[in-house]
C-alpha cells in the first residue's frame, strides 16, 4: 500500500488499485462519492491517451458483510451498496520507472530522446483554444504554484524552513520565465533556443500551446 496526500494505491500481484481520498483541497475535490467517482473515470480517459494498455477502468467497491470487495463482477450484485470507485491498472515492474533505469545505467541518450519524442507529439495533438489557453497565463500558472504552498503550509509534511526555501525558489523561477510564459501561451516564445527548449524552430512550449502542464 502507497500513501499519498489524495490517494491510496494498493499493489496487488500484477494490478494496481488506487483509491481517491476523500479530501477538498482547492484544487481538487474527492469529497463525495459522485466526485471520486468522476475523477476516477476521468483520470482512465486522460491517462489512457499514453497509456492505452496500463489503465483498465474503474471499479466499485463494495461491502459485502463484513467484507470490502472490488471487482466488476459486482456489477450485478443487486441491492449492493456502492462505497466507493477505484481506478484499476495494470501493475508495471519497478526496475522500469525511469529512475531505476538511470540508476542502472540504462537511461542512455536514445531513450531519452525517444520518450521527448513521445512527449513532443502528445502536447502537439493536444486540444487547444481559448478555453485552454486561459489555464496558460501567467497569473493563472503562478496562481497554481503559489497554491502549492498554502497547501502545504496546512498539511505539516514538510519542514517550515524547507517550505520557504522552495517557495523562494519558486518565486525566482516565476520571475525569471514571466515573458516566456507569457510568450509561449501566444505562440511566441522569446526564450533562447536551447537543447531543453528542443530547436531553433521553437514557437513555445507545446504544453502552453496544448495544455498546461508547468506545475
């Protein structure tokens, strides 16, 4: 079992079962049960975009007696009282997590290419327009990462003085990218190419001109 501050992942054999926690901190919302529900079904579509053969779907969880069970074949189980949803994946060895692999010296210079590649093309197909780029401001992408820390402040996971110096961080980052946020949401990105940017031909960062992925 993995803990972390709105789920909890059950690894079971080869599947893995995560359960939303049933907490409201702004930004999310798994408060009630339709909520959790939504969001499971909600993180299969999106996820199943990358991960097509990873994520199987959702699955109720009920009590049966003095038994909690997940499993489809509770589909039709009656009068059964629905308690909760999980999202049901598949489980994935841990020696493939991209960590593991450069620790043993496997994450070499094709694969990492290959997976901006795979990067790359996703933010490039991905749904844009107005309503998308809104989430792509400035104001809206600080707004998030000072979000963080009002969040964190509350929780007491994190030492005060750690919380401060990454909030400092934060603010230096946000200071120093305001024009390239700002520039890669219009499409006119006025950052220096570089080898992190991708090429000389960049326009902006496919995730501001897709979906906004900065925090």
């Amino acid at each position: 079992m993995v803990q972390t501050h709105v789920s909890v992942v059950f690894l079971v054999e080869d599947d893995v079962y995560k359960l939303k926690k049933p907490v409201d901190l702004e930004f999310l919302d798994y408060s009630t049960l339709s909520r959790r529900r939504h969001f499971c079904q909600l993180e299969v579509e999106l996820n199943r975009r990358l991960a097509p053969d990873v994520y199987f779907g959702t699955l109720p969880v009920v009590q049966v007696d003095e038994q909690v069970r997940v499993g489809r074949e509770l589909d039709e189980g009656g009068d059964l009282e629905v308690i909760d949803w999980v999202v049901h994946m598949r489980r994935l060895p841990d020696a493939a997590r991209l960590g593991a692999r450069v620790a043993a010296g496997e994450a070499d210079a094709a694969l990492m290419q290959r997976l901006g590649a795979t990067i790359a093309g996703f933010h490039a197909r991905a749904r844009r327009g107005p309503a998308v780029s809104a989430w792509a401001t400035f104001a809206a992408v600080a707004g998030n990462c000072r979000q963080n820390f009002v969040q964190l402040a509350g929780l007491g996971v994190v030492t005060e003085q750690l919380l401060t110096r990454v909030e400092r961080a934060t603010e230096e980052a946000l200071a120093r990218g305001h024009a390239a946020i700002d520039g890669a949401r219009a499409g006119t990105c006025r950052a220096t190419p570089t080898a992190t940017c991708g090429s000389s031909t960049c326009t902006g960062s496919p995730s501001a001109r897709g979906r906004t992925t900065w925090w």
